[in-house]
C-alpha cells in the first residue's frame, strides 16, 4: 500500500515498514527532518494547496490547538483544527480507502460529543464506512511521558479499521532508580508532579518560549532539554544535531510519540484482525475513550489496559547541571502558594533552595508572561 502523510512534523505517525510517498509540512525546521528523513518522498509546503498523487493510505495528526482544552477551544471551527476537513478533502482526490488520524482527548469532549460525531458522520458519508478510535498513552510504550493521544482509523475495510483495538504487548518499563517530572511554568492549576515520568510535552509558551517539563531527582530541579524531549517521543536525536533547541522544543511538543505511531500504522499495514470486545451503545454526549462505528450505531471497545511505564531515570542526561533560575523558582513558589495545590516536600525544598541563590544564567525562562502557556 502506499501512503500520504499530512502535517507530517517530524514523522511519528508513520509506518514501520513502508515510508510515505509523499509528505507535507508547513513548517521549515520540520521540512529540513523530513527530506532527510524521507528522501525519496515529495515534500509539499501547504496541505490547503497540495495535490495528492494517487494512494492507497491518508495519514495525519491535523492541528489541535482549537482542540486541546488549554488552547482556544474553537472547535472544528478553529482555522487550524477546521483542517481535518481539508484532509479528508485530500483523502477523496488521492482515491484512498483508509484515513488514519490523531488529535488530543478533548477531541472526544468537545461541545458535548457532538464534534467528534460530526467527524465521524463526515467520513463515512465519504465512503469510509468503518471507523474506530483509541486513546493510547506513550508510557503503554516503553516511554516515560504521560502522553495520551486518540487515534483513529475509517476506511472501506472493516479489518483495516479494528487493527487499532489490537493488544499492546510491549510492558511496562519500571526504573531502578528515582526521578520525577512536573509543569515548572505552572503552578495555579497544579503542577502535575509525576513520578518515573514527565507530564506531556507542550509546543511551548503564548509568548513564543519553550517551556518543556521540568525533572526532579536527587538535588536536582532542572528544565528537560530539547534532546531529552525528543527522547520522550521515541525519537534518536541523531537527526537533529544542527536544529536549534527552541526548534526541538515545538518538535518534541507537536509530535506523536513514535512507537505509538507506528503501532497504529503497523497495523494498517502489515494486517490485524483482533478478537475485541463490543460493549454498550452510547450518546452522542458520552463518547468512550475506546470505540468504533461501523454504520450501524457507535459502540464501546472494551481494551485490556497496559501497564505503564515509570523509567524516566533511563532517559536524563545526567551531565547536565543548570538547575531552574533563581527567578523561576521562585514564581512556581509564589504561585504554589497562592493556589494552594499539593507539592511534593523534597521539591519545595529544593525550589526554596534554589529561589534563595543568585540569579543563573537562564533567568530569561523566569517571565511571568510565560506563564501563560497553550498545550496541544
């Protein structure tokens, strides 16, 4: 089968065994990964413009920050994420028999259900007749980021479509050794402290300022680098080595994590008939994490939950020694205490610690303004 790839990134969501005929990406640093990445594929600039060769296979994780429930909440009216019509558009003129797609949770919330709905009824009165949809978390896959991403199949086979409900069997990676991971640049809202992983990568801040998590082990509280966030993704960083880490970041930020992409993919590709397990009809204002929709009413999936992995010790550069500023530690303390929310008290006491000292020489991440951050 030969397939397209939509607001490709840095690739992710992508095959295991077959690269994609062609690819399109708008932005610059990603489309410098991707020709390196994928050499032999087109590389188109602009999905509005783009016009597909003629495949078997639509992939694409469309724009959420209309989506995500820290962005602006539009919807499918949103400019950006209003672009999954555009990709089902491209999927009609390449005369492809399967879409696959990727978006954030809220996804399944947004205005009651009925959005997802409105996806579901759009693509199958194009003729993609069975749809189905999981919730997947990159930690189900050996990674250490609490990241959990609906994915979604609709196609004109019914066995392409299931092979999302297929089992996971990759296990659980437990650490032997202690680090943790939270939102420095929260704090009102809580700072989603995680043990033996990090919270989910952010594209960065309002403002245009990475704003990666922040790990926690030992004495040290320190920002994760914009290699360590590729690493969260599943990605070897041996192909960035002359990007820019503010790049990287938004990378790390946008990307689906690649085992979890190539799980779906795989399955596409390589075949999968799995036994699951249909459970109740539901509303349309209840959608499940876990479903499918073969034209005769939604239902849903009953899938075995996966362990999760708790090896973020695996994944830190260790010979990195610049801790959080002065002045960052001390705003995520100020607002700890104005909000009232729960921290862990060997944090605190490395966050008085270091708020106490002179001001690093990353003070320039401390601005308030960057507070403010959008996650996708």
């Amino acid at each position: 089968m030969r397939y397209i790839s939509l607001f490709s990134g840095i690739g992710g969501l992508e095959s295991s065994s077959q690269t994609p005929h062609a690819v399109c990406e708008i932005d610059p640093w990603c489309q410098k990964v991707l020709s390196r990445k994928f050499p032999e594929a087109e590389l188109s600039k602009d999905v509005r413009s783009f016009i597909p060769p003629a495949v078997d296979v639509v992939v694409g994780g469309w724009p959420c920050q209309d989506i995500s429930a820290a962005g602006l909440r539009k919807g499918l009216a949103g400019e950006r994420s209003g672009l999954f019509f555009r990709m089902l558009d491209v999927a009609i003129e390449a005369g492809a028999h399967t879409i696959v797609a990727e978006n954030v949770p809220n996804l399944l919330r947004l205005e009651g259900g009925r959005a997802f709905r409105l996806i579901v009824t759009a693509l199958q009165q194009a003729g993609f007749t069975y749809v189905a949809w999981r919730t997947l978390n990159a930690r189900e896959f050996a990674l250490p980021q609490n990241r959990n991403r609906v994915f979604l199949i609709a196609s004109r086979f019914r066995e392409l479509s299931s092979s999302v409900h297929r089992p996971v069997n990759v296990g659980a990676v437990i650490s032997s050794a202690g680090a943790s991971g939270f939102y420095w640049t929260a704090g009102l809202q809580g700072i989603c402290y995680s043990d033996g992983c990090v919270p989910a990568l952010k594209v960065g801040s309002s403002i245009g300022v990475p704003s990666p998590p922040a790990i926690h082990y030992g004495d040290m509280v320190r920002k994760a680098s914009a290699n360590e966030c590729l690493a969260f993704q599943g990605f070897s960083v041996e192909g960035f080595l002359d990007i820019p880490d503010k790049a990287k970041f938004a990378m790390a930020g946008n990307a689906v994590a690649l085992p979890v992409g190539r799980f779906v993919m795989d399955g596409v590709f390589k075949g999968s008939t799995p036994d699951f397990t249909f459970t109740d009809l539901f509303s349309s204002a209840a959608i499940p994490r876990d479903g499918i929709d073969f034209g005769e009413g939604p239902f849903s999936v009953a899938n075995r939950k996966s362990e999760l992995s708790s090896n973020l010790a695996e994944f830190i550069d260790r010979s990195i020694t610049q801790p959080l500023s002065r002045r960052a530690a001390g705003g995520l303390l100020s607002r700890l205490e104005r909000s009232g929310k729960p921290c862990p008290s060997a944090l605190l006491e490395q966050l008085r610690y270091l708020s106490a000292l002179g001001e690093t020489a990353d003070s320039s991440y401390g601005s308030e303004a960057l507070f403010r951050s959008s996650t996708v």
